[in-house]
C-alpha cells in the first residue's frame, strides 16, 4: 500500500501543476450543460477525438478520466465537464460477449468483435467526437438455464439501482458524453453482436469462442441473437481503442467502470440492452474485521506479486488507469482480474455487490493462485534439476571415456566391438566353412572404417551380430541308445506305434553308421492325437536341442528365407533364428500346421520350404539376409497336418509321411487313466482320494461325450468334473494352505499331461520334462533320474497340505449329466432296423472317421420318368458317383431281374443326412448303388452292416482310404459287419488286434460281391 500512495500523491501533484486558468469556471461549467446533449464537436476537447489528440486541453481530460486520482473525485470542480451523470445518460447500451472471462472495474480487456453492424457504430462515435461506451458480459454458461447463476440472483435483488447522486464509490471520472439517444437507435435490429475475449481474438470471423450448435448465419456475428444468452450481470466498459482486423473484425480495448445489470432488450443487431446501473452495498470501513480483511487482501497481493513477474506487469497496467488501491472495491476487483480462477467464480465476484462478501471471495481465489504458483514452481525446480543432473553425468561420463582412452584402460566403442565379435567366434573360428570366415573379416573391417553415427555402422553391426551368433560346426552330442528312447517315449505317450518305430530306426540307422543325417517326417493325423507333442518327446529321447514354429496362415516368403539387409528392420528367416536360439547345428525342428499354409503377394512359403526340407539342397541353404550358405543338413525336421490335400505335391514328396490315426475306447480309458486324470488331479487340488470315476462311467464319458478321434474333448470333460468336484469339497469344510502374494513360479514345460496320453496339454504343447533346447540352459540330469523325474510328475500331483475332513466322491454313469451336462451323442444309428433304401456308409473326415446314412426314395411314378436328384451339400465327386451309381444300377437290376422297370419309370431322390455339413469323395459308390437296388427291390439291407468303396461303371469296387479312421467309425456306431474293397485288405491286416476285434469283415472286388453280403442273403438265416 505504500508504493500505490506515493504513485497516487504524485499524479495528484502532477495534475494540479496545470495552469489554473485551465480549470472551467462556474459559467463554463453552465455552458457545457446544454452540450451534453449531443457528441462532442471537434472544439470541444474530447479525449476520444483522434485529430485534437494534441490539445492541452483533451490531454488534462484524458488524464482525469484515464486515472481516475481520488483527490479529482472530490473536488467538486472535477465534474464539471460532465454535465449530468453516466448512469442516467447511458441506459441503453450495447452488448459486448465476453467468452474466457469477465471485465472488473478498472481493469482492460482486448475483446475481437465480428459484427460489422457494431464496429460502424463505435467507429462513429469515435469519429463524432464522443466517447464510447458497451456493456460487456459473460456468455451464459451452458448448464445455466435461468439466464444467470444463484450468486447473481442473490446480489441483484439486493442491488441499490439510484445513481442519481453522487457517491464517493461511483467512477463517474471516468465517464464521458455519448452519442444521443436518437443515433444509438438508428442501427438495424434484425441482427446481434459478436465478440470473443483475447484468447480468440485469431479466431476467424470470431466463431472460435462461440457456444456450439449455432447455424452458419448467425456464425457470421458471433451467434448472438438475444440477451438471455448473456449473464445478467456485466460491466460498464469504455471502448479505450479500436483497431480494425479486416472489413468484417476489429479489435477492442475495453476499460471498465462499474457493474451494470441488464433489464431487458432493445434492439437484436446490434444487440442493446437497457442496463441499470448498480453501486455496492455500503459497509463500515472502519470495522475490525473489514480492516483485517483488506490487510489480508494486501499482504496476500504481495506473496502473489513475489510468485511470478507476470503478476507485477499487471499491477503496473491497472497503476497507468488509476486504480485506487485505498477502495477495498477497487482492491478487490484487482486482484480478481489478475488471477486465472474459473469463469464461473470470477462472474460471482463481478455480482457480488457486498463488499466484504466480495473481497473474502477474491481472498480464496488469491490464496489458490498462491498454491497454484508454488507448484508450479516446484514442478520447475524439478525438471531443472533433473537436467542438471543428467547433463553433469554426461560431462563427468564423456571425461571418464577420455582418461581412460589415454591411458589406455578402455578402447573406443568400435574397436571394443570387434573383439566382442571376434570373441563369439573364437570357439569353434576352425570349423566356420571358408567363404562365411571371409565374408566375417570384410564386415568387421568395414565396420571398423566407418562412422558411428552413418546408417551403414547399424546394419554391419546387426549383419555381424548374426553372422557371429550362428553356431557353424557346432553340434550336440546325441544319444543313441535305443532302449532307453523307448522308455522316454511309452513313458510321455500311449500308443503311436508307427511314430516310436520310426525313430527308433532313425537310432539303429545312426548306431550301424557312426553318425546320424537330418530327416524330413510329417505325421499326419486329426486333431488331438498328439502330433505336436510328440516332436518335444523325441528330441528328449535322442538329446536333441527342440525349436518350434507354426507356419499356419504364413503368406510371407521372408519367415523362412529372411530379409533383404537394405529393408529397415531385416532379420534372417527362422531357420537361422532356430541356430541362434538353440547354440547347436543338429537341433530337432517341427513345422506346425504345415498344411495351413498361405499364400499373398509376398509369395508362395510353400516353395521357400522346398529348398529347406529337401535333403540333397539343405546342406547348403541360403537365407536372404545372411547371404551366406547354412549347413542344415544334419536338422531332423518333422512335420505336423490334419490333411495331406492341401500340401503342394512337390513338398509332399520330399517328406515321409506318417499317418495317426486315433484313438478307440480302450486306449482313450487308458490315457484317461494313466495321464489325463492324475493332471486333473494336480490342477485342481483335489486329493487322491477325494474322487473316484467308475469305469461304467468312463466309458460312458468316452462314448457318448468324446467321440472324437484325440482325447482333447475328453481332457476337458475331466477337468470339468474335477473342478466341481473341487467345489464340492471346499463347500463341506476342506481348505488347502493360505494362497500368498508371492508370484508363483511359471510352469516348466511338461506340467500339464497331454491330451493324447503325453505330457503337454493339446497339440503343441510341452512334454513333461524339456530335452536340451533354446530355453533349457546347459545344465542335464542324468537319463535314469530324468526318466524318474518324468514318471513321478506324469503320474503323482505335487504335496499340498490339506485340513477340514471330507468324503470321498464317487462318480457313476447316471451322475456325469450332473458334472459335464447332458450327453451330446447318444448314437451315430439314426435307423435301428434300416428300411428299403438306406444303407450306412463310412466316411474319412479331418477330425477322423465319421459313419452317414445314404437314403433313397421315389418321388415320381409313371412312363419314362426316370430320374435322379441328389441333396445333402454334396460336392462334385460325389455328385459323379451318384450318377454312376444311377447307371450302373440300372444296368445291373436289369440283369439281375429283366422284369423290374423300377429305375426306367420312377424319378429317385438321393439324400446324405446333415444336410448343413458339406460331404465329398470318392468311396460313396458301394453305399449309393446298395440304397438304389434296395429300394427298387424293396427288400433293407443286412443289419449291422457299415460298407465303403468307389464303383466304375463296369462294377470294379476300387480301393479307398482311411481304412483304421472308417472302422473306429463303425466301433464307435455299434456297427458289426464291415464292406471293404479287396485293395484294402492289406490295410485291414496292419490294424492292431485290438482296433479288429470284434468286426466280420468281408472284401469285394467286384459289386456283386456287395450284392451278395448286403441284399442277397435269407432272412430267416439271419
């Protein structure tokens, strides 16, 4: 307060250092009365006239009513150049929207108005001589629908509207004349006002700031087309400048006087509002608590003011325009103008008329911008620091370099990068073939030559990086000792016979020979039956390094011979990744879902693999990126699909195929036993002796819920019941140890029992206990404790302490639909007895074998009318065989019996049920041409008969595939009596005891062998 007391006492002494005789006399002062009526002429000395702006007398009256010294405010000659007071003269004025914040007495604000309407108006009272005046108010915030908030309400219905006499808080040293009454009417009422605050005042034609949801009309001037789009509260303002943007904007300088509150309007364009102007509420300066107040107020200034410089140029302004910090309303508008509060809290000061109400209002505000500034200077003080810190790092690491440089305790980064590369090969640099040695050492002296900071320095050091990485020459010792992979391998799988005799020889062929060479098999089989895992079990049982990858969907040629080095982000194909991953040349290597692979416009995988699995290329394959020949030969590749149709024919026949079949009833029981159920077991906590499954109900779980070909479904199904078994113990009183937060350690491969009998939980997944691999280090047990390492976790769940006491659950057959639900097959018979014209056929599906009716029947009767139909979503080969089996029919009915017309004189309808599963192949012929003789001669076929085979037109029955899929079909249908072709006897003599037992099978070279198995037989015999 007393740097504003001194700058007040000398624009006081300065102002009345003016020659007296400057001063109106009383006669003066009379006469200017009737001019006051109309604006100001050039000789009058108006302040707002620009071309007398270097009249004495407009600067002494620019000073008074600019600065506003409380000494011109009683002096009661001040007033005498205004004659008659600013609150009765301007009632009606133009509004002015504010949008960020609203205008405080005696504090300026630039606002961008867009309607020209306005401008040419303020233009003409500007060149007319007279001063300026609008009034400026907030826009109404949008979730106020009353037209002004609770604050405004409660001050405006206690504001004193009589202006009529002076007061010592009115601002009337600031008002000037304006134009009259008949010139501020005679604007165009048909549009509104348009204004932004300073922070749009770049925004074009000033929509920037407009509320949203106005029409492109009214975007032109601001969208304002009514005064309850404004507060009701606002401030009487003096356009101080005026500068034009363009031909539609200009920009205002707006000094403000006093709070004013809208009644309602005049005009719409521009928007005029009659206005009542309002004074604060009187008070007691003299009061403790006031004083107290304003000492705060001050004090709270100064803190604020030490904060920031800002705060202290925005003093400085509101010095220049003779604020009046003695005023407490004066104080108090002040410091709300400097703070950056909301433009809702910043409206309820403006219209709160009490005065100690208002300055305990701008004390908070002034106590939270103190805060506001603290933390922001804390924030500061903290990046500052930081980067401090880490610039002095930077020094103090850049000098240690340099003196250990000198003293030759460290190399530079190039040279220390050399000898790492020169390091990693250094173990096995004899072995490393002659023309990759060559292409190392040009690489490391290039990279030696170049900069750091070129393109060129990361891709030779990345190109070197993998060069240096590939373990040329190394290979793992592996172990050839045929009895105990076969432990290994009956130890993690029941069953795969064909598999475990194949490498079993691949183990003699290495023991006759003294060294071992890659192979290329692919097991082919439906889902479930344990192709994956198989691969991880035959790596452990020969020591082999393990890498997997699936090339299912795989489009991109680059995946398996890698990228060009000038692409960004090149890296070599996966086969040079597996030699890195693994450290070793003779890894065990299997390509998952290899019949799945894609094809797109970066080429065909299918052919880069030709190259890969081909044993007479691979010895000298060559991946994009290294560029350099790889010896893969010694790689035992194995190959895994559910078809083999969808494999190109050139990289079929560089594999040997095996074929999994699946599983029946009793080897499913016994894998559910054996691996499945003590997995559950170890999953869910339940005790050994918690849960018992009857045999009567798991057969019946594998019969009537998991019929399908692996054991993936029937996994489930166990863990399904072992869960609510689980459920049920916990529910009567048994608990296990109190769960901790530590983070348990992440399952080791092979915890999880497979579902095909092995030890991982589906196809691809790992054994019960990794071989040597990328992740398995370098660390091995010996084989007898790893074998009993893989027994005890295959077959026993791990220790668990349990307390509470619990009876043993016993599961039958009549209690699964409890655990696993209903049963979803009950049988693949439709017919119990087949009627005349339905014969059970047997058909090969991904999935595994599948038995279908095919049903035949006349649809149409009379001379010449035969025909052939055909439905159930068959595909054209079947289609074909329908139509041969039609033909041929005829001709053999017709043999057979020469009386019989049927086929000559009936239209058929031939039909495969499911109809919504599409149905296709080439052993359909035998079962079409039976269902057309059994319906022409009306008289079913044999009971308990399941037939399969192709027919020519001359009767040949040909041989098919998918003999072991097609008879656990059978098994699984209940079905006793088998047709197959004479070419597959072979194939029925290679089936285990256990897959045909149980089975009169009979074999037919020609159809008349079927006819006389399925149609000609007695009865009565039967």
């Amino acid at each position: 307060m007393h740097l504003s007391r001194m700058h007040c006492r000398r624009l006081s002494a300065a102002l009345w250092r003016w020659p007296q005789s400057l001063t109106p006399s009383a006669e003066a002062r009379t006469a200017v009365a009737p001019r006051a009526q109309r604006p100001f002429s050039k000789e009058s000395g108006d302040s707002g006239d620009n071309d007398n702006k270097s009249s004495l007398s407009s600067r002494i009256w620019r000073s008074v009513t600019g600065q506003g010294v409380e000494s011109m405010k009683n002096d009661p000659n001040a007033g005498a150049l205004v004659p008659s007071s600013p609150e009765q003269r301007h009632r009606e004025v133009f509004a002015v929207a504010l949008q960020r914040r609203p205008l405080f007495p005696g504090s300026l604000q630039p606002v961008t108005v867009s309607d020209p309407k306005l401008i040419d108006e303020i233009l003409e009272l500007k060149r007319s001589g007279a001063q300026a005046y609008v009034g400026a108010f907030m826009w109404q915030p949008p979730d106020d629908s009353d037209g002004m908030s609770s604050a405004e309400t409660a001050a405006s219905d206690s504001a004193i509207s009589d202006f009529e006499s002076a007061s010592s808080h009115s601002d009337s040293s600031t008002s000037s004349p304006v134009p009259s009454t008949d010139a501020e009417t005679a604007s165009d009422s048909s549009s509104s006002v348009s204004s932004s605050s300073e922070a749009s005042s770049s925004s074009p034609e000033g929509t920037a700031n407009s509320p949203s949801g106005r029409s492109t009309a009214e975007s032109d001037f601001g969208g304002l087309t009514s005064d309850q789009q404004l507060c009701e509260v606002g401030t009487f303002a003096q356009v101080h400048t005026i500068v034009p943007i363009d031909p539609r904007r200009a920009q205002l300088l707006l000094l403000g006087h006093r709070r004013l509150r809208r009644t309602r309007q005049v005009q719409k364009r521009p928007l005029k509002v009659a206005v009542e102007h309002l004074k604060d509420l009187p008070y007691s300066s003299g009061d403790d608590i006031v004083k107290a107040t304003y000492m705060e107020l001050v004090s709270t200034l100064k803190d604020l003011l030490a904060q920031h410089p800002i705060y202290r140029e925005q003093l400085q302004v509101s010095f220049q325009f003779g604020s009046d910090f003695q005023d407490l309303s004066r104080l108090a508008d002040m410091a709300a103008a400097l703070t950056s509060a909301q433009e809702t809290d910043l409206q309820a000061v403006l219209a709160e008329l009490s005065i100690p109400d208002r300055a305990n209002a701008v004390l908070l505000l002034l106590k939270k911008e103190i805060e506001l500034c603290k933390l922001q200077a804390d924030i500061g003080k903290r990046v500052e620091e930081k980067i401090s810190k880490d610039q002095r790092r930077y020094l103090l690491m850049e000098q240690l370099k340099s003196i250990k440089k000198e003293l030759g305790m460290e190399r530079d980064d190039k040279s220390a990068m050399v000898q790492k590369f020169e390091d990693k090969i250094a173990p096995h640099k004899d072995r490393i073939p002659a023309e990759a040695r060559r292409v190392i050492e040009e690489e490391m002296a290039k990279l030696s030559n170049l900069e750091s900071a070129s393109s060129e320095f990361n891709v030779t050091r990345n190109y070197l990086d993998w060069l240096t990485a590939i373990p040329w020459g190394h290979y793992t010792q592996e172990r050839l000792d045929i009895q105990y992979a076969q432990k290994v391998l009956d130890q993690d799988h029941y069953g795969l016979e064909d598999v475990k005799d194949r490498i079993l020889e691949f183990i003699a062929v290495g023991r006759l020979r003294g060294s071992t060479h890659g192979k290329i098999l692919c097991l082919v089989g439906p889902p479930g039956v344990g192709k994956t895992s198989v691969g991880r079990s035959i790596a452990g049982a020969l020591e082999r390094k393990y890498y997997r990858f699936s090339v299912g969907g795989l489009s991109d040629v680059a995946e398996i011979k890698g990228h060009r080095r000038t692409y960004v982000g090149a890296m070599p194909g996966k086969m040079v990744q597996c030699l890195k991953s693994t450290g070793t040349s003779n890894p065990m290597v299997l390509i998952d879902e290899i019949d799945k692979l894609g094809r797109g416009y970066q080429g065909d995988p299918a052919s880069a693999l030709l190259e890969l699995l081909d044993p007479e290329q691979n010895s000298g394959f060559l991946d994009h990126y290294l560029d350099v020949p790889v010896d893969l030969s010694k790689v035992l590749f194995m190959c895994t699909a559910n078809v083999l149709d969808t494999i190109p024919g050139p990289l079929r026949d560089r594999m040997e195929v095996i074929r999994i079949s699946g599983y029946i009833a009793d080897e499913k029981i016994a894998i559910a036993r054996r691996y499945l159920e003590p997995q559950s077991q170890k999953l869910t906590g339940v005790p050994a002796d918690g849960i018992q499954i009857t045999d009567d109900a798991m057969h019946t779980l594998i019969t009537e819920y998991a019929r399908e070909a692996g054991v993936r479904s029937l996994k489930q199904l166990l863990e399904k019941t072992y869960r609510k078994v689980a459920l049920k113990l916990v529910k009567g009183g048994l608990s296990g140890p109190t769960p901790s937060n530590t983070q348990e350690a992440p399952a080791q491969p092979g915890d999880a029992v497979a579902e095909h009998g092995g030890v991982g939980p589906g196809d691809g997944e790992a054994p019960q206990q990794a071989p040597p691999d990328s992740t398995s280090g370098s660390q091995k047990s010996a084989p007898d404790q790893r074998l009993g390492q893989r027994a005890h976790e295959a077959q026993k769940p791990p220790p668990v302490t349990l307390t509470g006491s619990y009876a043993k659950v016993v599961i039958g057959p009549d209690d699964l639909k409890d655990y696993v639900g209903p049963p979803p097959f009950t049988s693949d018979r439709i017919y119990e007895t087949t009627p005349p014209g339905v014969v059970m056929g047997l058909a090969w599906t991904s999935m595994g074998g599948n038995s279908l009716y095919v049903e035949a029947a006349g649809v149409e009767k009379g001379e010449g009318k035969g025909s052939l139909k055909t439905t159930g979503q068959l595909g054209d080969v079947m289609k074909e065989s329908a139509s041969i089996a039609h033909t041929f029919s005829r001709a053999f009915l017709e043999h057979k019996k020469p009386g019989n017309d049927f086929f000559k004189n009936n239209a058929i309808h031939v039909h495969v049920p499911s109809g919504s599963t599409p149905k296709d192949g080439p052993s359909a012929g035998c079962a079409i041409i039976t269902a057309l003789l059994s319906l022409a001669l009306d008289k079913p076929v044999r009971p308990d008969l399941a037939m399969t085979g192709e027919v020519t037109l001359t009767g040949r029955v040909l041989p098919i595939g998918g003999v072991k899929e097609k008879t656990l079909a059978a098994r699984r249908s209940g079905v006793k009596t088998l047709l197959f072709p004479k070419g597959n006897e072979k194939d029925w003599d290679e089936l285990s005891d256990d897959v045909k037992k149980g089975f009169n099978v009979h074999f037919s070279d020609t159809f008349e062998d079927v006819y006389k198995v399925a149609l000609d037989y007695n009865v009565n015999s039967l």
